[in-house]
C-alpha cells in the first residue's frame, strides 16, 4: 500500500505570494491532518480534514486554509507569504480517530 | 492547553549502549505516540501507547505509559547507528490522534 504523498518536495516563494501544497492521504484514509515545523516552535497541528469537513484547527491566522476533496486528497493554502512561514510542511493520514497517523515526506517552503 | 516535555534535548551515546527518552505531560495522557524523524525528513511511526501501564516493542525499541499516564518513556537496548534521528511524543488530546500536541524532540546521536 502506498505511503502519504506531498507535493512538491521543496517550494521557493518571495513575500506577498501565496503558495498551494498538496497530499495524498494513504488508501481509504479519510482524515488528514496538517502540521508545521519551524526549529523554533517545533511541531504544530495546522488543522484537520474528514470527510471533505474541517474538524479541528490549531492557532494559525487565516492565511492559513485547507480543503480536502471527495477522494480524500487535501490541498492546504497560504496566502500572503511572510518570511516566518518558511518550514517544513508535513500532512498526516488516519484510517480513525483512535489509529496512528502516518505522516508523508513534507513539503519544505522557503520564503525569501 | 497540554504540553509535552521532553528529555533530554540532545542524547549522544556509543554504539552498543542502552538509552532512554522520557515524554512528560503537562495534564492526562489519553494516548501517546513515538515517532522517529530524520532530519528535515516526514515523521516514521514506531508506538502508540494508550493505557495506563502499557508496555509495547519492537525490535530493540520500547516504550511505556506510566501508571498516572502522565509520563512515558522510550528505551533504545544495544544501540546502533541507524538508530540515530530525532524522537518525538506527540498526544492526543482526548480527541484522538488527528489533532496531537508534540514535544520539542530528542536528538539522538549514535557514535561508532
């Protein structure tokens, strides 16, 4: 069975832009969770997808969006780049609330 | 909101020798669970732990949710070099694993 997969790997983008990653969640997965890491902060929960519905989302402004399709695959959007943006961007997908996650390669942004 | 501490920050030990990681939590665990990540890499799942002295492993890895389920540990038997990478508890917050609070990491560096 394949993993989670993001897309792209690595992502360059100036200030003022906005930026769209996208996941795969593994076969019949239907939440997806979204996470960021920074060095300083660590990892933090973005928010969370099922069933094409936001369940659950973290303390990040609105810049910060998602929306999951009826496949299940979810896109997450950033609008409006700042430089503390830049980070590792990694999704998660679970099969039920009470599984494991099981987290894809990230999505590494940089924002010059 | 809960918070997760771990320690140490920064491990080094010899090939061959035991270690131990410990994940404290600020309030009642419901579930905890260990991942490994290489650096700048997705997160690899190794345990999830959900009852009150639990006791699970694998391989040479094994981890335990105390009684009071406030604290767990993971313990590394016979150390080897791809043990190495950074180690993070994350837990769920009563709402299961779609939306979990992680510690800051541990990083482990194995030496020859």
């Amino acid at each position: 069975k394949a993993g989670v997969t993001q897309t792209p790997r690595y992502l360059i983008k100036t200030r003022g832009q906005q930026v769209t990653l996208s996941c795969s969640p593994i076969s019949g997965h239907r939440s997806v969770s979204w996470y960021q890491q920074t060095p300083g902060q660590g990892l933090q929960f973005l928010f969370e997808y099922f069933s094409e519905t936001q369940r659950n989302k973290g303390n990040f402004p609105g810049r910060f969006s998602g929306r999951q399709f009826s496949n299940s695959r979810s896109e997450m959007n950033v609008s409006t780049l700042e430089l503390g943006d830049s980070a590792l961007y990694l999704c998660a997908s679970q099969l039920r609330g009470w599984n494991e996650q099981f987290f894809g390669p990230g999505t590494r942004l940089t924002v010059l | 909101s809960q918070e997760l501490e771990q320690s140490p920050q920064s491990l080094i030990v010899q090939e061959g020798k035991n270690l131990t990681i410990n994940c404290t939590s600020s309030k009642t665990l419901y579930g905890l669970y260990w991942y490994k990540q290489k650096y700048g890499e997705g997160l690899i799942f190794l345990m999830m732990l959900q009852k009150g002295g639990e006791e699970k492993s694998h391989e040479k890895i094994t981890a335990k949710l105390d009684e009071k389920k406030q604290q767990s540990s993971l313990h590394i038997t016979a150390s080897q070099p791809s043990h190495a990478g950074i180690y993070l508890c994350g837990a769920d917050q009563g709402q299961g694993a779609q939306k979990l609070v992680f510690g800051q990491g541990t990083r482990l560096t194995i030496n020859p």
